[in-house]
C-alpha cells in the first residue's frame, strides 16, 4: 500500500504479491478479443492506493486487475497483448471544473498571446490596430492585473500612445481601463456621474479631477463598445472547436469534465458531439442559474433542469447539478470575505472597511438550494472569499438540520479558495464537497501573500485539513479561455495542479507558502481521479482502475510516484484511453 510520498522497490514487490491473492475475475464473460496490458506500474487508486503490473479490459470496461501471469491466464488466442515496458498507468484524469464551450472560441479570430507585462498588453493592442480599420473597437477581457508583474491597469495615455485612432477597452473582471477615443466616443468626461444604485466608479486624477480612463464595477456599463471587426463561429464551428479542445485535453490526461454554468446552447454543442461520436471526454454538467433573477425564475429554472432529459444519468453526458454565483472574485478583489481586504492600489480599494461583494440574501440562497437538492439536482455557487464560503455551508447546514439530510446530495462549493476551521468542521458533518484550483496557488500566491499576509492564508486551499477531516476536494481549472493546457488564461494541466498541492510553490517567489497544508503523491493524485468521480456522484464508475469499472486510463512517461518532485509538473501523456479505446497516442 502506498501512504507517503515517495516508494521503494521492495514495497512495490510486496505489493504485487499481494495483489495476486485478491484478483477479481470477470463477472461477464470475455469477448472474443479482450485487451490486456502487461509489464506495467498500474497505479489502481483504490481504496488501499494498490499497484499491478497489468490490467485485463473488455470492451469498455476493466476486467480485473493484478500479476502478469493472473492477467494472462486463459486470453483468447486473438487477445490484443499490450506490454507496457514499465510504464506508469493512471486512471483516467477528471477536471472538476472548466468553461469548454467559451474557451473553445476564444481565439477563433485570431491569436491572443500570453502576457506577463504591460508591454505584453500595448504590443498586443498595437498588433491590433495593424489587423482592424481605424474606428474599430479593440477589447482585451481577462488578462488580470494581479498576475501581470506590474500588478496595475495600463494606463489612459499608454493605451493613447499603443492606438490613438482606435477606441481600447481592457477588462478584468468586473473593472476596465479605456483609452480617450473610447472614452469620448461613450461620453464620459469629468463631469460624468457614476451609475446610481451600484458599485460603480469612474476614478479621477486627484489633481486634474480628469477620468483616468479606469472604470469599476458598474461604470462599465457606461462604455458605448461599437464594432469590434471580430468574426463569430457559426454552430458547426462551434462545435468543431470543441472536438478539437476536447481533444487536447485528452493529450493531458483528461478523459472527464465538469462544466460548470452550462448554458442552453452549450448543451446542445456536448449533445452534437455525443451524437456524432466525437465526445473524447466524459462530461457532467451544471445548469447555470442567474441568481439574481426574482426568485420564482429561478426556482423555474432548476425545474427545467429536473425535467431535461439529460437528468437521467447517462456516463459520457449527465446534468445533474446548479450553479449559482455568490461573490466575485479573488483576483478582481471582489471575493465576499470576513474581514476587510485592506487597502490596495491594485485591486483598486480605497475603503478600509470593504469586505467584496456578496450577490445573494441567506433566505433566497436557502430557498434555491434547498428546491434543487430536492430534485436531486447538486446545488453549487462560485464562493471564493471565506465570508461566502461561510455562508453556503451554512445554508446546507440550515437544509440538513431543519429539512432533509443532504450528505447524499453532496452540495458543492465552488471554488472555496478561503476557509475557516469551523466552516471545514461543518462540511465534514454534512458531507459537503469542494472544488478547487491548485494552479490558482501556483498564478496568484505572490499577489495573495502581499495583500493579506502569511496569517490570513492559513485555510487557502487547505488540502491536508481537508483530507483530514473527511472532506472529498476535486481538483480542477476553471479553464474559460484559449486552447493550451499551460497557455490558458487558467493552465488545464493537471500535473502542473498535481505539482503545486505538493510544493505550494507560486510563481515568482523564492518559498512556498502555507508548507503545512502540502499533501503527499497519493492525495495530489486522488484529487484528480476518484475524488472528482466522488463530486459527480460516479466513484463507482470511474476514478480508479478496479474490476467492473469503466476502462479510462492513460499511460505517462515516468514514475509519478518515485519521480523528483518537480518533474511532477513535466510529466507527459503518452497514451490516453476512455471506455477501452485509444483516443490519444503521442508521436514517437
């Protein structure tokens, strides 16, 4: 059994010696041409994290598992015999949270670069100005500003200088910085009022008492954006785009995927994939829901929901869940938290006393909680900072208590990137999962560590407590833009997320951080394989490699288990296989 980071040989030996004394035969009988892959390290993820050296599948199902010998005892003459040469096999990997449909289009006009600078930025919006007609409208979104090296919004005069003649919107998150045609094509002057009844702001020179050009919150909603000259996919080409990013996610391991805040249209985009045969990842979805809608709307839609005819469980497309958003986010410095954010230039806080944003009331949250966990349908909101976090687990807390026991259900929270020890306490009791995004550690710890300090960093993304404690995390990417498992705006490689929960080491720091919460190879896998199959409800259907179970796995090109601890984020995919069928080979 493997408990610690590392494994020794004669462990390994034992292992598979053991192994043969508990084989499990096939249940069904052998089709005339079952594959067995032999001469491996199979790494199983089971109960007791076992290895084999090989592994008997039958159309797309796992027969058994165990020793050479066991595996190929009574094959077929015309068995397909794979020798594996040593190599590690994992389960087929989950990502528990992505945007695929969007992502999949994000550059169907052209190229977006990566950007770490704001010379990044003007380079990108000058390349623009080349490619479009003068007037046209150039946009940038979601190039955050904390995780430029500047930390700061290009500014009016920079944008000026990169496109005099073409009005420039740069968004991240809810906030923007537009250059002076943009501004005077929507109006906006010293005189301009912010919106009423928002959060809106139009900052100001303090000694001009001219707009800077940096709007927040709802004085967005001021910019009049006019022709962008951006050519849009038709459906096909939607749908070709996200065969083709299905497809490199096979090519990191992915065989499963959450989507969470599908739309009706990027139901129909997974539906014309799995009609067509070209669905190369599993998907479950989650309904999204806008939260803000009255309250008989959205009860309405989580009855829509109910009644799809994806709601019956079906395992390469399942709606089972609801997302909701509750508050903004951790690097627009919006996420709902306990205590202030504090002051800061970057995320723009001039208020000591700001706490972010929190979009829904606790009755209302109990209200459609509760109607979708009664339709079995499991509940989920983006809750990022730990006053929101709080407050959902409290909300299924009050359900649990008061009206049905909801561990079956396994509600979720989204995100949960700040906790606190008494809102894990409750997650335990009530059987609340989580969904997590290690590279986010990896992207924005240096940012984090800065604004709030070592202290209030105790519960980010607190992987040992929450193993600890019995609460089942998945790990995932929220990946919304660009095709690239490491180029995208948020990285979809899950070794790179596998890596940071056993360093927590971000990006442009000499140290980790918060060291006490790393996790050893076992967990940092688990994360990935059958906690994800636990999220949605499938560990008896995938997540591990065990008899009965579906035949996803993939074939690495090292020892995840033995490997240096920093080649855990280099690992690459050699072989990809979902339900007993090659989907992925690399070249050579």
């Amino acid at each position: 059994m493997f408990t610690g980071r590392s494994i020794c040989h004669s462990q390994i030996v034992m292992t598979r010696l053991l192994l043969s004394a508990f084989l499990t035969a096939a249940t069904l009988p052998l089709s005339a041409a079952p594959t067995a892959l032999i001469n491996g390290r199979i790494v199983t993820v089971d109960d007791s994290f076992n290895l084999a050296e090989a592994m008997l599948i039958d159309g797309e199902r796992v027969v058994k598992v165990g020793s050479n010998a066991a595996i190929q005892e009574g094959l077929p003459a015309d068995a397909t015999l794979i020798d594996l040469k040593g190599a590690t096999v994992l389960p087929g990997l989950i990502d528990s949270h992505v945007h695929s449909t969007g992502a999949a289009t994000y550059e169907f006009d052209h190229i977006i670069p990566e950007m770490e600078t704001i010379a990044d930025v003007l380079a990108y919006i000058r390349t623009r100005t080349a490619a479009v007609p003068e007037g046209t409208w150039i946009g940038l979104s979601q190039v955050f500003i904390t995780r430029l090296r500047e930390q700061r919004f290009p500014t009016r005069a920079e944008l000026d200088e990169a496109a005099p003649k073409h009005p420039v919107t740069f968004r991240t998150g809810p906030d923007a910085a537009i250059n002076s045609l943009a501004m005077e094509l929507s109006g906006i002057t010293r005189d301009t009022p912010a919106p009423e009844g928002g959060t809106g702001r139009i900052e100001k020179d303090p000694a001009t008492g001219e707009p800077t050009g940096i709007l927040r919150g709802s004085a967005t909603g001021l910019i009049k954006r006019g022709n962008t000259g951006v050519k849009s996919p038709t459906k096909e080409e939607q749908a070709d785009a996200l065969a083709e990013l299905l497809a490199d996610y096979n090519k990191v391991g992915l065989t499963s995927i959450a989507d969470r805040s599908a739309s009706d249209g990027g139901i129909a985009l997974y539906s014309a994939l799995r009609d067509s045969d070209r669905l190369t990842c599993r998907v479950y979805l989650y309904y999204g829901v806008g939260a803000q809608d009255p309250i008989e709307k959205v009860l309405a839609n989580i009855d829509k929901a109910a009644a799809h005819p994806l709601h019956a469980y079906n395992n390469q497309l399942w709606l089972r869940g609801i997302k909701i958003f509750l508050d903004g986010g951790m690097l627009t410095g919006s996420a709902y938290m306990k205590r202030p954010w504090g002051v800061s230039s970057a995320y723009g806080i001039d208020d000591p006393e700001y706490r972010g944003m929190v979009y829904v009331e606790p009755d209302k949250l109990y209200t459609m909680a509760k109607h979708a966990l009664s339709k079995e349908l499991q509940f989920t909101a983006h809750s990022v900072g730990d006053g929101a976090v709080e407050r959902l687990v409290d909300t299924y807390a009050r359900i649990g208590e008061n009206d049905f026991p909801v561990n079956e259900q396994r509600p979720c929270v989204t995100h949960c990137n700040f906790m606190t020890a008494e809102a894990i306490g409750k997650m335990a009791k009530h059987g609340i999962v989580a969904d997590l995004q290690p590279a986010w550690l990896y992207l924005d710890g240096r940012t984090l560590l800065k604004q709030f300090g070592n202290e209030r960093l105790e519960f980010f993304q607190p992987y040992k407590t929450l193993a600890e404690k019995g609460v089942v995390a998945g790990g995932g990417s929220d990946h919304m833009q660009k095709v690239g498992s490491l180029r995208s705006v948020n990285p979809y490689n899950p070794f790179l997320g596998m890596w940071t929960t056993l360093t927590r080491h971000p990006r442009w720091m000499g140290e980790a951080i918060r060291t006490e919460q790393i996790i050893d190879r076992a967990e940092a896998i688990r994360l990935y394989t059958i906690n994800n199959a636990w999220l949605t409800f499938e560990e008896k259907e995938k997540g591990s490699l065990e008899a009965g179970k579906l035949a996803d796995f993939i074939v690495i090109d090292r020892n995840i288990l033995e490997c240096p601890v920093d080649e855990v984020k280099e690992i690459q995919v050699k072989e990809t296989w979902l339900g007993g069928k090659r989907v992925f080979k690399a070249e050579g």
